[in-house]
C-alpha cells in the first residue's frame, strides 16, 4: 500500500493574509508543517501542492517537494485531486499547512484504519477531539461531528451537535480537526461530483462526501495541536515553540 501526504498551501487566507510564510522559531509556517510531516517517516513521500509562486519557492529552496496547481481550486481537496490524478497510489493523507505542530502519533492512527480494513469499507478517515468548553462548542468556526456507534461520521456542523435539548443526558462533544486521510478513488470522486446544498450552507468541504454515501471513519485523538488562523495563534505557536 503507498501512502503519500499533501499539504495543500494557499497564499491567501481571509483571516491572516500570508500566514503560511511568518516566521515560527526562524522558519516559514509552511516549512515549519513541511519538516513536521516529513519527521513522522509514516509516508512514502511528502508534496506541498499550491497556486503561489512565493510558496513553491519557500519549499524548494528548503529541499522540500512542492507541486503548482494547474487550476484554480475553491478547497484543499480538489488542490489535492489534480496533482494525485496520475499518481501511482493508494492513500493520501492531507495535512493542513497551517499545522506546524503535526505530529506522528494521530497520523498514524489514521493510517492504521486503512491497514485494517480489509473489506475497503471506509472511504475516507479523519480526526475529531473531545471538547468540554461550551464557548468553543458554540463557537461556529469550531466545525463538531456526530458519530454512529462504530465512530463513521453522521453530520458535521458549525452548529453545536447534538442541541443539548436535554442537558442532563451527558452527550459528548467533539471538534473535527482538518486532517484527512483518502483512498484515491474517494478524493476523486470529490473533485468530479458538484457541490451540493449541506456543503454550501455549512462551507464544510467533508460534507459532500456525506451527501453522496461516502463512509468517513473518524479517530478520536487527545492531540489538539496549533492551527495558524490568527496572529493570536501565531503569538501562541511560538511560545509554544521556544
């Protein structure tokens, strides 16, 4: 089984413009997730697939493997669907580029999914974090994720999920983190198939997999890392770095 990591890499981000290239302890954000992917020695190699040129150059010259896209892309996924097209493999794990904090333990648990999976019933898996903050439940740029009883993905939402209509049952919360591991065949079918109304509504791109019957095994981890949204984060992150 050969299993590669995308990082797709935009310049652009509409909350923190350019924050891919801040510096964290003496490196470029991007560079910083880059060395941390390649560091787990879980993949069989690692790209940084992106539309800029400053983010192609940042890589390379740092000995890293970038691709440009040939397309404009709205999302990660379909970024990553162009450049595995012709890719002789079999999984591909996205690690978000925000992400410098990435370590081995979460990926490998998603690696281990497909490795078990005998039958080829999951399509794709992804990561979700228990959270107990009700700010951080409320909060609509928090996506939650609700589970059946073997941990496949029900609904993914900005809203709170499940509505505590009955505070007292003691449900769970859980944060979905951005990283995905595919089987090809999955991340291709996202790139063919059209949005469809859910994904639109909610801006959550893992969504239209749902809608069109695709299985996502959700791993809960204990891991919540850092994810470079605001200079708050990066203040935060390179605390955390020193």
């Amino acid at each position: 089984m050969k299993i590669i990591s995308m990082i797709p890499a935009r310049y652009a981000a509409s909350r923190f413009p350019g924050k891919l290239m801040q510096d964290l302890g003496g490196k470029s954000v991007i560079v910083r997730t880059y060395e941390a992917t390649v560091a787990t020695n879980l993949f069989d190699d690692v790209f940084v697939v992106t539309d800029s040129d400053i983010i192609y150059k940042e890589i390379t010259s740092h000995g890293g493997k970038a691709i440009m896209s040939k397309k404009e892309h709205d999302c990660g996924s379909d970024r990553i669907a162009e450049a595995v097209e012709d890719m002789n493999i079999d999984i591909v794990i996205n690690v978000q580029g925000d992400e410098p904090f990435t370590e081995k333990e979460s990926l490998g648990k998603l690696i281990d999914v497909f490795k078990n999976d005998s039958r080829k019933e999951v399509d794709l898996a992804s990561l979700m974090v228990h959270i107990e903050d009700k700010a951080e439940i409320n909060n609509p740029n928090t996506v939650k994720v609700i589970v059946d009883q073997n941990n496949f993905a029900l609904y993914f939402s900005r809203s709170p999920i499940p509505y505590p209509r009955d505070p007292d049952v003691g449900v769970k919360y859980y944060k979905h983190k951005g990283v995905y591991a595919f089987r090809k065949e999955a991340i291709l079918d996202f790139y063919r198939l059209p949005m469809r109304s859910l994904e639109a509504s909610e801006k959550i791109e893992c969504i239209r997999y749902l809608e069109y019957g695709k299985r996502i095994k959700m791993v809960e981890t204990s891991v919540e890392g850092i994810e470079i949204d605001t200079p708050e984060d990066l203040d935060r992150a390179n605390r955390l770095w020193k």
